[in-house]
C-alpha cells in the first residue's frame, strides 16, 4: 500500500443560507476564512497533494486560494450534483491519487489538526478501507446518521431526509470527514446513484458499497463534538467565533497570557502572543498582529496586523498595520495608521493620530495631534495640539523633526519641512521653513495689548464690571 497522503476539501457549494455574494468558504472566522481554517488543518496529515474543490462563486475562492495557499489545487466541479460527485470529480482530475485520500467539507472549520492526523493514523494502522470521523451530538437534526450493526460495527450512512423513524433516532452523525483507500474510493464512486431524497450522489454511500465489496469500514469518533459542527448561516458562524475563541483564549491563558476577562476578548487565530502580556477587557487583536512579553493592551483596544513589542502599552486605542517598540506608550484614545513606527520608549499620548511616521526612540507627542509623513526624531518633544499639514490638497510631502528638539504646543508644520536636531519651535507657530540645530523659530503675530479697550468698547458688561474692580484692586495694592 503507497504511504502516499492527499486532501480533497469540498467547497464547491454557495452556501445560500449565508445570505451573501460571497460563499460561504470565505466568510470571516477568527483571521481566517472557514476554508482557510480547513486548509490548515489538513497541513497535520503532511499532504502531498491538497485538492480542493471549487464551483459556486469558483474565481473568489480560487483567488482566495492563490493567495493564501498556492500549493493547493483546485478542481472545477460545474454544477453541484452531490459530495460523492464533488469527489469524484477531484479524483478523475487526478488519476494518479494513492494511499490514503482525507475528504473534508471545507465549512467545518472548528476541526482540529490534531484530529485529523488521528482519524489518518487510525485508519492507516488499522488498515482500513474507510474510517468515517463521527461525533455523538444531542441535536442530530438535518445530518447523516451512523448506521452501526448489533455488535457495533458501522453499516452505513443514512441522510436525516432518507432515514427512517428508528434511524432518526440516532445521535451518532457523520461529520463530512473521512480517510479513504485511494483505490478503494475511486472503485466505490463509480458504482453511486441517484436514488436518494435529493436526487443527488452521496459520498455517504461509499460506506456501505465498500463494506458491502468486502472492505473493512469503521468510524473513528471524536471527542470533543464541537470540532465537526458546520456553518450554514450567520448565526452558526456566531456560535462558531464563540467557541473558537473560548479555544484560543484558554490556550492563551494557559501558555502565560493573562487576559482579564476571555469574554470579552477576540484574539484571531492568527494572532502571537506572549507569555506576561496582559490584555485587559474589551479588545480585538487581529491579522498578523504580534504582542511581545510584558506588554499590556486595553481596555477597549483594536490592534490589526500591529506588533506591540515588549513591556510597551497601548490604552484604549486603535491600531492597524502599526509598530509599537519596546516599552512605548500609546492611549487613551489614540489612533496608529499603516506605518506607524514607535520606538523604544516613545510616548503617543491621548487623541493622536499617527500615519506613516516614525516616532523616535523617547520621543513624545503627548496630546491632541496628527503627525502625518514624519520622521520625529529620539527624545524629541512635540507639545499638545501640534498638527503636521502633510498635504498640499494634491500631493503628500514629508516632514522631519530632529533628534531632542521641542515643538511648541498648537505649532503646524506644513510639509515639506525639515527642523534639526536640537532646535525649538515657539509655541503657535506655523512654520513652513527648516530650522537649523540650536534656533528657535517662532512664527507667529506678534502680542499688542490695547490699554482701555473693553472700557471704551464694552462698558457696562460683566467684563467691564470685572476690570474695573480689577484695577481698582490694583490702586488699592499700590497704595
Ligand atoms: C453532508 C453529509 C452528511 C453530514 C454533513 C455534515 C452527504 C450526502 N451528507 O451533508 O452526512 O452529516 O455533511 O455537515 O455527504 N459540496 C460540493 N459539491 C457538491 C455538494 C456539496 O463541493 O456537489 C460541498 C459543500 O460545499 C460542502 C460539503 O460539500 O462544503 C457538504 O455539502 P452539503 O451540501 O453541506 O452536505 P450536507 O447536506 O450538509
Ligand atoms: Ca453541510
């Protein structure tokens, strides 16, 4: 027997209880597609080959599929006349497939790698022809029941539609997971009908056909139930985030995260953390973001495709394709778009919006701001309500601020603009010429104080009221 291992992911159906111009395969669940979480899993068998097939909605999964896992290959199934059609269909597009075939449906995304490797060793060491995953459930409803004989051997799949009374009544259900003989599953699809409910080819039927030809099928059932439940609408894509998080969340915990309150906490599957960083209530980590040890997020913090690096925090903040150095500070309310660049120690502060900018290591920008296109340099100080203009209403230029230098409260540096190292820039500027190391810019008007002016313009109001006792006051004080 060749020791050859291949998948076949059935995806070629709608999903049309989704509601949606996209298939189902590609609806969202925890930083992957349901497909790409079936996709992954498979990786735990070491395929050779990983065929997937493709049929409503075939470009969008295809495109999918380039790009997330271009050694996969897709087979064109026309028109959706069953799973054992589906796989039949794989199979002649692939005539050489040997050794053991898993077939899973690719919106069962909850299904661990683990399993899979399982159900494969099981079934290659017991030297079946077919070993069905199947899991026992309270609520059977719509599924394929296992048929098992009195000494408990499996018989057969039947389909809720085709079964009767007594077969309803079973709560062992096919999960849609399988390892099949390569030769044994080609030999058997060809004998499928139609003569079902549904007028449709069952790979179900594979099971009964190849033990009624004399191989040896069994069923290998999982533990944990939840891993084969599928998703047909929005709601059971809910149900499956809930529970896919409580996974990620007690795997995290477990490895040295703490997370004050899981519940409240999304952490994509795709998402690193490290042991000590602490995520506090009311966050979103997702994508490729990446959180180092010691660091603290939250509450109430949205990190996309952000690496937070070791010791820093981020406080009810929003980030997205953002780096946040070691030991850095960023929040309450603050917002980090793409290329945001944080170093060891800097400060961004409360309601700051930071694009495209590289923040110095120590430097601060600790109030109300938008840095946009600038480099700040280390150590640099840049006052509260300071405003980058980076745009001219047609192009974007860049600014920089050197190393140490301090930029006045409510100054706008209207790029492209360069101020050195060392220099300063007077609080209320408005500058739009470079600094060199050492100066001070102030570019403002200058203050002049009309003496009289709300006696002579303003008499009789409160304010006037309040100068006058003011002055008085003063009289009195020279005295
Ligand atoms: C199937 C099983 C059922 C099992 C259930 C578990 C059959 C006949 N029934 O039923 O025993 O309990 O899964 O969820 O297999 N697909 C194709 N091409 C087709 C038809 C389906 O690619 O022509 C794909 C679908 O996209 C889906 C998977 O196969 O990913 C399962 O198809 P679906 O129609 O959902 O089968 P169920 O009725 O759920
Ligand atoms: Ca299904």
């Amino acid at each position: 027997m060749s020791s050859e291992r291949s998948a076949i992911i059935l995806a070629a159906g709608l999903g049309t209880r989704m509601k949606s111009a996209k298939p189902k395969m590609l609806h969202e669940l925890l930083g992957r597609p349901l497909l790409g979480h079936v996709l992954k899993a498979t990786r735990a068998i070491r395929p050779e080959r990983r065929i997937v097939v493709v049929g409503a909605a075939a470009d969008q999964v295809t495109a999918y599929l380039d790009e997330y896992a271009p050694d996969a290959e897709t087979v064109f199934q026309a028109e959706q006349l069953g799973t054992g059609h589906a796989v039949r269909t794989a199979l002649e597009a692939a005539p050489d497939l040997a050794g053991t075939v898993v077939v899973a449906a690719g919106d069962i995304p909850l299904l661990r790698p683990d399993t899979l490797g399982e159900l494969v060793e099981i079934h290659e060491k017991a030297g079946n022809a077919v070993t069905v995953l199947t899991a026992v459930v309270d609520d059977p409803s719509g599924l394929g029941r296992i048929v098992r004989d009195e000494d408990g051997s499996v018989l057969r799949n039947v389909e809720h539609r085709d079964a009767d009374e007594t077969e309803l009544a079973i709560r062992e259900i096919n999960s849609s997971v399988y390892a099949f003989d390569a030769a044994v599953l080609r030999e058997q699809l060809a004998k499928l009908t139609t003569a079902n409910d549904q007028g449709e080819e069952y790979l179900t039927d594979v099971l009964e056909l190849a033990r009624e030809a004399g191989h040896q099928i069994a069923a290998f059932v999982v533990d944990d139930p939840t891993e084969v439940l599928g998703c047909n609408d929005r709601a059971q894509l809910a149900g499956l985030r809930r529970i896919l998080q409580g996974r990620i969340n007690t795997e995290l915990m477990k490895s040295g995260v703490t997370l004050e309150d899981p519940e409240t906490t999304w952490i994509d599957a795709t998402v690193k953390v490290a042991p000590d960083a602490l995520i506090r209530p009311g966050c979103q980590l997702k994508g490729a973001t990446a959180v180092d040890t010691g660091a603290e997020i939250g509450p109430d913090t949205t990190l996309n495709d952000t690496i937070v690096e070791a010791g820093a925090s981020v406080v009810r903040s929003h980030a997205d394709q953002a780096t946040v150095g070691e030991g850095a500070t960023v929040g309450p309310f603050s917002y980090l778009r793409p290329a945001a660049k944080l170093g060891e120690g800097a400060k961004v502060g409360a309601y700051v919006e930071v694009k495209k900018s590289e923040i110095g290591p120590g430097a601060k920008v600790p109030h109300l701001s938008y840095i946009g296109d600038a480099t700040i340099g280390a150590k640099a100080n840049v006052s509260a309500g300071v405003i980058v203009a980076n745009y001219d209403g047609v192009n974007k230029h860049r600014t920089t601020v050197g190393e140490a230098s301090f930029i006045g409260s409510d100054s706008v540096l209207i790029a492209p603009v360069d101020i050195a190292d060392g220099s300063y820039v007077a609080a209320g500027s408005a500058i739009s010429a470079g600094v060199a190391p050492g100066e001070l810019a102030i570019a403002r008007g200058r203050q002049e104080n009309k003496e009289g002016w709300v006696a002579a313009k303003r008499p009789g109001t409160v304010t006037d009221e309040a100068a006058k006792r003011a002055l008085k006051d003063d009289e009195v004080a020279r005295e």
